[in-house]
C-alpha cells in the first residue's frame, strides 16, 4: 500500500516537501515543490498544486506504483489536484488521515531540507513550534537580505508582516542560553550584542553577536 503526504506547506520558509512511502517494503521517495511557485503569480494561480501531480507521478514510476495498488492521499487541499488525476488516470485510491510511517519520515524530511536552507538544528530543538509563522520570522530578519528569498512571499501574513520597520541599537546580554539569529552559535552571557526589533503580532526583539 502507497501512502502520500506532505509537509511543510504551513512553514514560511522553503517550498513545500510531497512523499511516496510503501509501507510493505518502505521504499521511500519525495521531491519538493520550489519555492518559486509560492511567489507572484505562480501562487495566485495556485501553481503549486498542479506541481504536486508532476512529483507524484514521477515518485509512481521510481516506486513501481500499479493502478490496482492500494494508495491512500492525505485529505488535505495540497492535492485537490492529485485526486482529479489518480480519478482520471483510474487509481485504486482513498482520501484519508496519514498516520505511520510516513508522517513522521516527511516531517524529518522538511526538517533536513530546512537545515540546508541554513536554519539552525538549535533552533528546531529548543522551539515547541519551531515552523510556527512569527518564530520563522523571527529568524529572517536576523538577516534579512538573504532570507526573505528563501521566502513564500505570496502569503498575505508575508504581505502584512514581511517588511516591516526595525530598530538596532548595540546593547549586552545578561542571560545564557541565547543564540545568535545570524550565525546559529551560542552568545556568551555578558558581552556585548546587536538587537533588532520590529513589531509584528507583538513588539519581538532578535538579538545577534556583535559583529554578526
């Protein structure tokens, strides 16, 4: 039986991670929807989803997929246009909740390919909800310039909250424990740092090394 899912279409950052697992055997394959297509007019037409057909079916040929075989499609909207075409190309599937093992295979799928953006494994460790929309935030405009690329910048939270004012000022740090947004390694209690605040949903203050 093939499951598919997804992961990462809620995550400011990065395109969104579509997987093919089948749970006899656990072979395992996924791709991911580019970025890009969550921009300017590739995200008002909805381009993304019509990618998902394209990897899916190209994740049914490297598995072998038969139209007889079982396949179970999470229910989500991401496939909306999955299910027209398993219906038109007539396979045997079902929309429904995807539980193991693949939910937790493609969610450390997203993860891994969220570390080769450049987020920090520190970060994902010590947050609760380490992809929730303003901790994300938080974390591109530690640098700004360069992350905003990285970024679905068709979302209207990103068209409300992703230009807003900062402040920076130099400042010292008198807690442990804080790592630097930009480069990802500790800073050391009692040195001095830069602070970047803006106000998004709330007043947020990030604060980096010094020379960061």
């Amino acid at each position: 039986m093939i499951q598919i899912d997804d992961a990462g279409s809620g995550s400011l950052i990065g395109g969104t991670c579509i997987g093919a697992i089948r749970k006899e055997t656990m072979e395992y394959r996924y791709d991911i929807i580019p970025v890009e297509l969550y921009k300017g007019s590739a995200f008002t037409e909805k381009k993304y989803l019509d990618y998902v057909t394209t990897i899916v079916s190209n994740l049914f040929r490297e598995l072998n997929v038969d139209k007889k075989e079982e396949i179970h499609v999470c229910r989500g909207y991401m496939f909306d246009e999955l299910r027209k075409w398993l219906s038109r190309e007539r396979y045997n599937y079902l929309s429904c909740k995807i539980d193991e093992p693949l939910q937790t295979i493609i969610e450390e799928t997203f993860e891994s390919y969220c570390l080769d953006l450049g987020l920090y494994k520190d970060y994902i460790r010590f947050n609760k909800y380490p992809f929730h929309f303003h901790t994300i935030l938080k974390w591109v405009y530690a640098d700004y310039e360069n992350r905003k690329e990285l970024c679905k910048t068709g979302w209207k939270s990103w068209k409300k909250y992703g230009n807003l004012d900062t402040i920076i000022k130099d400042t010292s740090i008198q807690k442990n424990n804080i790592i630097c947004l930009r480069c990802g390694n500790p800073i050391i209690k009692n040195t001095k740092v830069k602070a970047i605040t803006y106000i998004s949903n709330r007043k947020t203050t990030l604060l980096l090394h010094e020379n960061c």
